[in-house]
C-alpha cells in the first residue's frame, strides 16, 4: 500500500513524465546537428558503449584538428552502419614530447541527419557517412591518433585546419566515376579561373582514358590537385562475411565523406562544391567579386545559385567551343548549389549547406545563376528562354581561343569524341538499382566495365580498417 500511494503521489507522476521527455528529448537531438557538448553532456545517463572489433567501419587515414572554432575540435571521418546513440570511439592523442597519450572518448553521428537516410534512393545503403568529434583539452603538436577497437588498432596520421585567409575560390569536386565527358572539364576549368577560382580538389575514382589524360594535364600545370578515392576495400575477415560489401552499399561512393573532407582542405576565402557541368555566375563582375561583398562583414555564411539548365550550338562534345559565348537556356528548374565562406562552414550536402561553425551566419539567395550543361538537355521537353548570364564575366572570345588551344596542346589536332553511351549504361543501372530498391553505389561496376576500359584510382591506404 506504501508502494502505491508512493506512485500516486504528484511528486512521483511529474519524475515520470520528466524521465520520459528527457528519454525523447536525448534521442531526438542527438540525431540533430547539435554541438558536440551538448551531445556529450546527454548521453551521461544513457547506456554508453564503444565502438570495437566487431563493429562495420573504416576510417579515412587522415584526422584532422579544426582550429576554426575558439576551442579546436578532432574531426575523425568514416563510413559504418549506423551507430545508434551513445557509441564512442576510444582515441588515444599523441603529442610531440609526451611518453604517455592522452585517452580520449570520441563520440561519432551521421553526416546526414539520420541513419539510415531518409533521401529515399540512399535508404537501402547499409554503410552511410559519419564523423566523430570531440573538443581537444590538448592542443599544439598533436603527432598522431590511434583508434582503440578491442583487438584492433588504427592509426591516423593529422593534419591542421585554420581559417582560410587567401582570397579566392577552392573549387571541390566530388568524387569523378566513370566519366567520359572531358569537354566538360576544359570550360570548367577555363570559366572557373575566369570568375575567381584559384584552386581545385578532385577527388578521383575512375574515368575513360581520355578524361584521365585531360585531368592529368591541369595536375601537371599545378591547376587541379587529384585526390585517390578507391575501393573502400574490405572489412577484416573475421567480420568482413557479416555485412555487406562496402563499395556495394555505400551511397555514390560516399560523395558526402569526400565533399566534407574537401571542405576542410579549403585555404581560401571563398568555397564551393559544384559539378563539372556548373559554373554559378553572377549578373556582374565576376563571381569572387561577388561573393566577397555579400559575405564580408555580413551574417551571410552561404549564396545559393539556382539551376538554370542550359546547352550550346554546336556542342562542346564536338570539341568545338564556340558556342559557350550564347548559351541557349531552358524554362525547366533543378537543384541549385552554393557559394560559401570557407571560414565559418562546418557540413555540406550537396545541394544544400547543412550548418555553420557560426549559428548566426544565414544562406541568402543570390542573384546569380548556375549555369548547369546537363548532358540530356535536349530531352527535358522544355521551353527556351531568354536570359542574361554568361559564362565569362568579359573577352568570352579570348576563353573560347584558350579552350581550343588547350586541347590542341593535350590531344594534338584531332581530339577524340565523348561517348555518350556510357552514360547510358550507367543510368539504366542507377535505374534497376532504383526499381529493385538496392543501394546507388558501385554495384554498376560490372554494368561499366562490360562497355569500356575504365582507368581506376588504386590507391592503396586511404581508407583504414585496423591492425590486430
């Protein structure tokens, strides 16, 4: 009788209902983008546990030390099945003159909001995008990370990140696969460097040969810089026939990892992760300029640029340039991308920008536009319009000029055609994928090898899974 007037008792009944909301409340943020404090600070009462031998992940080999934000962060990235909450990771810092490391619990959440995700074509993956972070009560000197898993040891090298102070744009493209329209590339790079683009970070998987040898022609002028983006490799095979193949079942070969990691690599004032078919122009001046003065002592932190599909005549995929001086637009709309200040960026989805290292900072749309030369254009059945951006803010005769002269300097006097066909095999697999509800990822590895002889990155250690 005590027990069940005790339970009655008002007192009792709001313990209850507080215990409950705070049960909901935890599980609710910590699957929200919210700060690693506030995360850490939840999960005291929940039922903490780490992440070992026989969990499904990988890590990128690089850890990297924000120092972005007032108390620098450690950014470890990876690609796992989905944690749940309260997983952490045990990590031991190591610092130049120091015997003893520093242990650390790391806790880890999804790029994206949820795991599994809820973009429907990418819900099916099992292997999904995480970062796990912590802020550093060590700082300065920092030698190497050594991820603890039970019977496993991973170790990562580290590399710092401060704010950016050069001015220009860092153009980060993720990950090329099995890309044949090298055209493409020519007036990405000439119209980039024409609206302030100073840097570029490919991250690099497969493409036709000929591609490839465009590619390594910027490389070699110190242009672009290619990042490896292999096979993910396997798990360790004690575990590795448990789960799913990770090239099979992680989305787009984990675009969300690569366009995050680009991020962080960015040393210039201005960012953007924008397609070889884009370039975001503005009405006037160029887009450095433009993008400058919208976010230099404002709250802007991000300009979105809407889609404008857009095709030319004769086509480019003729190796004739000509007519990129009067692009033909088309009333159809897409996915916009963005423009961003590399200094306060913290996550980046594709087509939007996640969060801000700075809360106060807000996405303004631009009065620009992207210029999109979507492959299929022509199929859209939409109507032509008029509109007044361009690719080249002036001389667009001198950029069609150098575009020319850069093949002629890369493939001689006939320059090779770009297949189309390839496309289409890929897109009836990314079809089937779709209808059968398996996961858009590197299962068309078969698809495309069958119709061409692709030049894939090897590279061996980009992706960790451990040493026993």
């Amino acid at each position: 009788m005590v027990i069940l007037k005790t339970f009655k008792s008002p007192l009792c009944i709001v313990s209850v209902i507080l215990f409950v909301f705070f049960i909901v409340l935890n599980d609710n943020l910590l699957n929200e983008n919210y700060s690693n404090s506030l995360k850490n600070m939840l999960q005291i009462g929940a039922s903490e546990r780490n992440v070992d031998d026989l969990f499904p992940i990988k890590f990128y080999h690089i850890a990297f030390v924000d120092y972005r934000t007032n108390t620098p962060r450690l950014r470890i990235f990876s690609l796992n099945g989905c944690l749940g909450n309260s997983r952490y990771l045990n990590v031991d810092i190591h610092q130049k003159g120091m015997r003893t490391p520093t242990r650390m619990k790391v806790y880890g959440h999804p790029m994206e909001t949820r795991c599994p995700s809820a973009y429907g074509p990418a819900t099916p993956c099992f292997f999904s995008s995480h970062t796990f972070e912590t802020y550093l009560t060590v700082t300065g000197g920092l030698t190497k990370v050594v991820i603890e898993l039970g019977l496993r040891q991973v170790e990562l090298s580290v590399q710092e990140i401060h704010k950016p102070v050069q001015k220009g744009i860092t153009m980060c493209v993720q990950p090329v696969y099995y890309y044949s329209q090298w055209q493409n590339i020519v007036l990405y790079i000439e119209a980039w460097r024409a609206q302030g683009a100073t840097r570029f970070i490919v991250f690099y998987h497969s493409s036709t040969k000929d591609t490839r040898k465009v590619l390594d022609y910027y490389q070699d002028l110190g242009v672009i810089e290619l990042r490896p983006w292999p096979s993910f490799g396997s798990l360790p095979n004690d575990i590795a026939d448990k789960y799913p193949s990770i090239d099979n079942s992680a989305y787009i070969f984990a675009q969300f990892l690569a366009l995050n990691l680009c991020i962080l690599e960015i040393q210039t004032t201005i960012g953007a992760a924008i397609d070889f078919d884009e370039i975001a122009v503005p009405l006037n001046g160029t887009t450095l300029d433009y993008a400058t003065k919208e976010m230099t002592g404002t709250n802007v932190g991000a300009l979105e640029f809407e889609n404008n599909y857009v095709s030319m005549n004769p086509p480019i995929y003729t190796s004739d340039f000509s007519g990129v001086s009067s692009p033909t637009f088309y009333s159809k709309v897409g996915p916009q991308k963005f423009i961003f200040d590399a200094s306060v960026i913290d996550f980046h989805y594709v087509h939007y920008v996640k969060s801000f290292i700075d809360k106060s900072k807000i996405t303004k749309i631009s009065d620009g536009a992207l210029l999109h030369l979507r492959f299929n254009v022509n199929s859209l059945k939409a109507n032509t319009i008029s509109k007044p951006f361009r690719f080249f803010p002036n001389n667009a005769s001198h950029h069609i000029e150098n575009m020319h002269e850069t093949v002629k300097s890369i493939f001689g006097k006939t320059p090779p055609p770009a297949s189309l066909k390839f496309l289409d095999t890929f897109n009836m697999c990314e079809k089937r994928s779709l209808n059968e509800g398996t996961c858009h990822s590197a299962t068309c590895k078969s698809d495309m090898d069958a119709v061409h002889e692709w030049v894939y990155d090897r590279t061996e250690g980009v992706f960790l899974a451990g040493e026993y």
